[in-house]
C-alpha cells in the first residue's frame, strides 16, 4: 500500500504527518456517511462516473459499465458489487463503490427501488430519505445515498477510498489521521519515462514502462502489446487519481479547454453518477435484483468550463508598471 510508512519502497517524497499535533482531517471528510466517526463532515468528494468508467476491465477493454441490454432493457444484477467485476483493481484502492467494505463493513449504497407496474408495463421509482425501508421491509434508500439534497451524503453513488485510514478514532474531529500526502512515488517515475519516451519517438521503452505499471496494478506481464498517447494519459488518470496530477497534466497537455469545454452535451465536460436500484417484481425473477442507471450528477449539473486565461498567470499592474519590457500574459 503507498500509505504504509515503513520499508515502502514506492515512496520517494511525501509530506508526512504525525497524531501528535500534526494530523489531517482528510478521513473525516471523506468516510462513507454511515461509517463515520462523527455527527459531520464525510462525502466532502464525490467521485464521478466518467472517473470510475477510465479504470479498465482485466482483459484490457474500455471501462465503461455495462447497464443496458441490447434490446435496451436493464442488466440485471445479483448485487451491487457484482458490476465491477473484473475490473482494473487499482478501482477498489481508489474508489468506494456499491458492493465495497471499509474497516470490513459494507457500504450502503442504493438510491431507491424500481417497482413494476403491470398496468403500464415499466418501473416505477420509489425513494425516500437515507436507510428508509419500502413495504417489502427490506432497503429502500441506502444510509449512504446516492441522494440529490442531503447533506455530507454522495450524489454521484461513489466514495473516495484513497487515503483513507482503517485506524479507529481517525475520523473523528480533534483526533485526525497520520497519512502521509504522497507528492512522488515510483508510479509517476514509471509513467513520465513512459510518456517521455513515447514523445521521443522510442515506443518500445515507452511501452514496457506503462506495461510495468499495470502489472504492478495487477494486470499480469506485457499486458499491453501496443501503446498510444491517448492510453499513456488515461493511465496516470487512474494511477495517480487524488494524488493531485490530473488537472496540471490537462494543462501541460493543452487539453483542459478541449475536455472540459463547457458543452453541457460533452460526456467529458458533464458530471455522471451511477445510481443503483433494487427491483421489485414479486414473482418474477428479476426480483430483488439489482440495476444501475447513469445519469447527471444532481448537485454538478453545469459542464466543467476551463478558460483559456486559466492557462496563464496573471502578472500584477505593479509588477507590469515596475518593468515596461514585462508583457502581459494572454487573456488577462
């Protein structure tokens, strides 16, 4: 794990904390809102969608999570978890998602239930407020949402699980976490030799450092026989998530203002969430089991929106007014 502190032979640089007045609030902020330690706080992150989708399936295909039949009805599942099977594993290190445990206890994710209605032949949702039960007197609503309203409670249907700590007491306030804040580990020497030497033209070193990555993450040897740029950047997507990377690599890369454009039609630019239902059909033998449905994060509708002056510093007047020669930087 990159958080153990002794003989960790990932972690090159860190900011390290200690429970002797130096610790940090980050557990408390982001535990799951029935596993909390405190009467606040938690869900201070909400992880969307389009971040779970980027971790891939083992056998190398895109991530994204199958919902919908071919003929268009949902697929059915036995539970929650059973979604994210066979996924890339560094998912379950970063992310919380239904089905998943912290400190060996189960997450209670679920946003309602989907009733048949025989008369018009389609579900019907049912939801109320968190840990409710319907009338079959089994789960309603989960204790930890996904809920549009409420507070310290995820709407995107994730939790953060990076960093978080398993020590009792570490998510309560006046008490905190020793983790320690990575800023480089070994991964990112991996990855940045990897995209360096794609950029150079040397794609078989480019590759056997990103193969070295994923099969360190848990894909098995030479998982990828080939490589593009596009597939370097999602890498240290889902290796690096909430390591404080992704947003100057957009930057560095000149893409923010591409993905993140405003478009509120862009599946990049919008905030998904994965919201699962339990259905209730007595008698038939979908009932009790479970489907998901994506859809935009009740509490993110705008589409992320970089502008272009975000690429600049501003330089101030005074500095401007000190040294003629100084040119202002575009778009400020």
């Amino acid at each position: 794990a990159i958080t153990k502190k002794q003989t960790n032979p990932e972690v090159i640089w860190v900011r390290d904390f200690t429970l002797n007045g130096k610790y940090h609030n980050w557990t408390y902020e982001m535990t799951p809102r029935s596993l909390r330690e405190d009467n606040q706080a938690g869900s201070a992150l909400s992880p969307s969608l389009n971040l779970v989708e980027s971790f891939e399936y083992l056998d190398g295909s895109p991530g994204v999570l199958n919902t919908r039949a071919a003929d268009g009805d949902f697929v059915y599942y036995d539970d929650p978890g059973a979604i994210f099977a066979n996924k890339d594993p560094r998912l379950r290190g970063t992310i919380i998602y239904p089905g998943a445990e912290f400190r060996g206890k189960a997450v209670s994710i679920q946003a309602g239930v989907l009733v048949w209605n025989e008369q018009i032949q389609q579900y019907e949702e049912v939801t109320s407020h968190l840990g409710s039960t319907y009338t079959d007197g089994r789960l309603l609503v989960g204790f930890d949402g996904p809920h549009p309203s409420e507070f310290d409670v995820s709407n995107t249907g994730f939790y953060v699980r990076k960093f978080l700590d398993p020590r009792p007491g570490s998510g309560q306030r006046g008490q905190g976490t020793d983790v320690w804040w990575i800023r480089f580990r070994y991964a990112e020497i991996l990855l940045n030799a990897g995209e360096a030497a794609f950029e150079l033209g040397r794609a078989g070193e480019a590759l056997a450092y990103v193969n070295q990555v994923r099969d360190r993450a848990g894909f098995g040897p030479n998982s990828l026989s080939s490589l593009t740029i596009d597939r370097i950047r999602n890498e240290r997507r889902v290796e690096l998530a909430f390591e404080n990377h992704r947003f100057y690599d957009m930057k560095r890369w000149r893409l923010a203002h591409e993905v993140w454009d405003g478009d509120g039609q862009s599946p990049d630019a919008i905030v998904y969430a994965l919201w699962p239902y339990r259905i209730v059909r007595p008698g038939d033998g979908r009932d009790g089991k479970y489907v998901f449905v994506k859809k935009v994060a009740p509490r993110f509708r705008d589409p992320r929106f970089f502008r272009m002056g975000n690429y600049y510093s501003q330089i101030s007047d005074n500095i401007i007014s000190a040294n003629p020669k100084i040119v202002r930087n575009p778009f400020h």
